[in-house]
C-alpha cells in the first residue's frame, strides 16, 4: 500500500514537472500528456528551422570561402589546379605571378575566369621544390588577390 501511494505521488510529481518544462495550464494527466506532445512537436519544427539556417550559413560560408588548390608532383614539375566558384579581377594574373615567383615555368595551362575561375596548369623545370611550396605560394596570392578586391 506505501508503495502504491509512494508510486503515485512519484508520478504526480513527474507530472508536474513535465506541466512546467511544457508550460502546461492543464490539470489532468491527459492534458498535460497531449500539451507535452504538442510542446514536442514545435520543438522539433524549430530544430528543423535552424538546422536549415545552419545549412544555408554553411552554404554562404563555402561560397566566400578561398578556391579549392591541388598539386600534384609530376616527373618534371606539377599539375595545378585552382577552381572557385568566384573570379575575381586579376586573379589569373595573380597566380601566375606566383608561379614566376617561384622558378615555376608554364609549360600548358588552361583557364577560364568568367563568373566561376578554373586553372590548369602543368609547370616544370623546377628541381627540388615541394608541391606544398607551390599550394601555399598560389594560396597567399589568392588570398592577397581577393584583399585588394574587396577594398
């Protein structure tokens, strides 16, 4: 018997507890229950309205973010490739000067600088310089080409 009333008044309290989390004015345990549901639910569209908000921050970061670089070493010399889903103006000129800067002679390149900016390049004659030289180099003129743009 004083479990059965220590069971109920543990159950009365959890109601109330839950009344209160939910801000619940109900009096009976199935007010309380459907006014915790609906609590659960609104919850959950405002979960789901700030991941989207998060989704659509990231996107936005991503799309002001620096151009995706990779090098690659080849037998004599390395693959670069820059793609941004941005040009800026002098962008092109700016990684080429780099490439100057470094000793790096272009042997092909490929690119297109219209709205988005793409690069291809196979440069060569460069005896030990390591591809991480080469992506940092192009990196800093990326990021020192797109400083002066937005002033």
């Amino acid at each position: 018997m004083v479990s059965r009333e220590h069971k109920r008044a543990a159950l009365h309290e959890k109601l109330q507890l839950l009344r209160a989390v939910t801000h619940s004015h109900a009096l009976n345990k199935t007010s309380i229950l459907r006014d915790a549901s609906k609590y659960i639910e609104e919850l959950k569209k405002k979960v789901d309205k700030l991941n989207q908000e998060i989704a659509c921050t990231q996107s936005s970061i991503r799309d002001k973010a620096l151009p995706d670089v990779t090098v690659e070493t080849l037998q004599r010399g390395f693959l670069i490739n820059v793609s941004s889903v941005k040009s800026y103006p002098g962008l092109l000129v700016s990684v080429l000067e780099a490439f100057d800067q470094l000793g790096l002679s272009v042997v092909q390149a490929r690119a297109a600088c219209t709205d988005t900016f793409h690069l291809e390049v196979v440069g060569g004659d460069v005896k030990a310089m390591d591809a991480h030289v080469v992506k940092q180099a192009v990196l800093h003129a990326i990021k020192a080409c797109s400083r002066s743009n937005e002033k």
